[in-house]
C-alpha cells in the first residue's frame, strides 16, 4: 500500500523501498498459493517502478525469479506486465530489438484481452518508445497517444505530462517543430500542476530541446538545465543521459566547447551508471570528441569513431553520429576533406531515409560549408537554400535565419 502511494506520487525511490520490503517480507513466509501470488504481484511492481525510472536490468532481475511461476499459476495481468518488463530490457540493455518488439507486443496482446489498462498503459508506452529510436514516429504517435488517453481517463496528471514529453519530441523529429514546443510547453505546465519531480525533468528536458530545434539555444540551455537537475536530484540516468547529451548539443552549437566536452562526459557517465544502450554511448562518445577537436585537444582515435558507428543499433542517430565524425574531419586538416564529405553525404542519405528533417537541415548546412572550402561557390548556395527549406518546412525559425545569414556570407 505505502509502494502504490508513494507511486501515484510518481516517488518511484521510495516506491522501490517499500516494494522491496515487501518482497523480502514474502519470501519468508511459507510458500502458500496465496503467498506465491503476492510474491509475484511484489516483485513485478518492483520491476515495474525500477522501469519507470529506466533501471532495465535491476527491473529485470526483479522478475527473473517469478516469470516461470506466474505462467503457472496463469497470472495474465502479471504475465503482461512481467512481458513489458523483458521487453524494454531486450531493447534498452541488449539492444535486440526484434525480442524486444515480440515481447512489447505480447504484453499489450494479454493487457487487453484481460482489459488492464494499467498493462495497457506501459507496454503502449514503451512501444512508442523504441519505435520512435527506430524512426517509426507515426506508429509511435499513435502508442503514445494510446498511453496518454489511460492517464487522462484515470486524471493522472504525471502521466499526462511525461506523454506529453515523448510526443514533443516525436513531432520535433518528424519536422513539426511549432507543435513539439507547444506540446512540450503543455507537458511543463502539467508537471508544475502535479508537482512531482520525475514529470518535471522529463518536461523541461523535452522543452529544452523543443527550443533546441526551433534554433532558441539560450532558452534550450535554461530548460535542459532545470531538468537536467531535477533528474540528479532523483538519481534517474535515462533522463540525465538525455538532458546532458541535448546540453552538449546547445554549448557546442553556441561555440562554448568547453561547457560542450562537460556535458557530452556527463552523458556518458550517466549513460554507463544506467546501464542504457551501448549505442547511446558511442553516440555521446563522437560528439565528446568533436567538441575536444573544436576546444583545440587533438589526440583523436578515428578508428574507434568509425567503430562506434558501425556498431550503432539506433536508427535515430545514424545521420547524427555520422555528421559528427564529417565534422571532426573537417577540422583535423584539410587532407579530410574527402574523407569528410563521404561521411556528410552519408549522414544526408540516412537522415532523408528516416524521415528526420530537422537534421538534414542541419546535415545540408553543414555540407554547403565544405563546399565552400572547395570554392564550389554555386553548388555552396544551392546546399545553403536547401537547408534554408528544410529548416523553414519543420518550423526551425531560428536555425533557418542563421543558414539565411550565411548564404549571404557565400561568394
């Protein structure tokens, strides 16, 4: 009882306490039927607050032990959740993503022919989740949504708002920037109505880089930092991961690499206590070291970077990470430049591919910037005006009122 209040709270440490004490408590009790059920309905809440704090493999091991018992006991509301469970650890921890997708769509299959919305709720969630890391933001739109209306029938306003988050960034990422602030905007003014702190980070972190998109990098900093904040005061590395890795992004893009280098470590601190996905550390790792590059230290691996891009599993950050590594040979040396183009071009193929418009923009920026070192004046233009369309088509006001400034910078 005190694990579930203190859920409705959205206090998953001290729900975790409680949920561990009670399994504990279980344990030593004989092994009845009833007690056997109450250690499962203990242990996959354990599992289920673990996960909303994106502890994949504690909410894993939290299960492990009692999977077999609740397929025998044909506990089907613990089955779905237990299912979601495994799921977002096959994908957050494993990065085997065709597991996690067979074992997301069993817990929603079971949640609703047993009509529990809360199982509903979670493995709608979670689908959105990995879907929109595989660029399928339109079906993720649509499990989010799902999730969002079980919070709003059930007045959760935490929920509401951490919906409200991950839909933000799912319309930033398919070029609706001007809807991303507004529903971000929305999911910060639910969270301050709930008061809660694990709503609160999430929403200033997807304001933050709501206004990060839109091209308003001081505002950017100022919501990611506040949310960067509330998440170190709550232990929760996925979304310190994010905040720093979005920070990283702010500083470099206003020229500060030093406070860029900072936060792209932070990330990937984070990222490692969190056991989160090999593939969003290699991420944090390029970036680290364009911002070393652009703060003048210059002991680079490039083998490595080639590496962690080949080995990335995140469809989100392929043109990203290969942007990136396109920019830190542009400023190793001019004996690059051919080396770097390659990479640009293959960061515009995925970012077309994926649908991210947003960063083509930015890939097709950066590319009328090369062109220029290699005096090719006309096709420097016609790349600028490309990013200058993109931008304008997602709503990057900002980002495209800096490309427009330097297409008249181009003769």
């Amino acid at each position: 009882m005190a694990g579930k209040k203190a859920e409705k709270a959205a206090s998953f440490a001290d729900a975790i306490v409680h949920a561990e004490q009670a399994a504990a408590c279980i344990e030593k009790l004989p092994q009845t039927v009833d007690a056997q059920r109450k250690l499962i309905d203990a242990r996959t809440f354990l599992g289920l607050y673990y996960n909303q704090i994106m502890h994949n493999q504690k909410a894993k091991e939290a299960v492990d032990s009692i999977f077999d018992l609740a397929l025998k006991t044909n506990s089907k509301k613990r089955i779905s959740q237990i299912y979601c469970i495994i799921g977002t650890y096959y994908y957050w921890v494993e990065e085997d993503f065709t597991k996690a997708f067979n074992h997301l769509q069993k817990a929603l299959e079971i949640s609703e022919e047993v009509k529990d919305n809360l199982s509903s709720l979670l493995a709608s969630y979670y689908l959105g989740v990995a879907l929109y890391n595989d660029c399928e933001f339109k079906r993720s739109t649509r499990y989010i949504k799902k999730a969002n209306q079980i919070n709003v029938a059930a007045g959760c306003l935490w929920g509401i708002s951490i919906m409200k988050s991950t839909l933000s960034y799912n319309a930033c990422n398919i070029g609706d920037v001007n809807g991303g602030c507004k529903i971000s905007a929305d999911a910060v003014s639910i969270a301050e109505e709930s008061g809660d702190i694990y709503s609160k980070a999430a929403a200033y972190i997807s304001h933050g880089i709501s206004f990060l998109f839109k091209g308003f990098l001081y505002e950017a900093v100022k919501n990611l930092s506040k949310g960067a904040d509330f998440s170190r005061k709550m232990n929760h590395f996925y979304q310190s991961g994010i905040a720093h890795d979005w920070l990283g992004e702010s500083y470099f893009e206003l020229g500060e690499y030093q406070k860029s280098t900072y936060h792209y470590r932070e990330a990937i601190t984070k990222k490692k206590h969190g056991k989160l996905p090999r593939s969003w550390i290699y991420l944090s790792k390029i970036c680290l070291e364009r911002a070393k590059i652009m703060n003048n230290q210059c002991n680079i691996d490039l083998e490595s970077l080639y590496r962690y891009e080949a080995d990335n599993k995140i469809r989100l950050y392929e043109g990203w990470m290969r942007k990136a590594i396109s920019e830190i040979l542009l400023n190793i040396g001019g004996k690059h430049i051919s080396a770097a183009e390659v990479w640009l071009r293959r960061a515009i193929e995925a970012d077309k591919r994926n649908g991210t418009i947003w960063f083509l923009g930015r890939d097709y920026a950066l590319y009328s910037e090369l062109l220029k070192l290699k005096d090719s004046v006309s096709e420097a233009k016609r790349y600028m005006k490309k990013a200058i369309e993109a931008f304008d088509k997602c709503g990057a006001d900002g980002w495209r009122e800096k490309a427009e400034k330097r297409l008249t910078l181009i003769s």
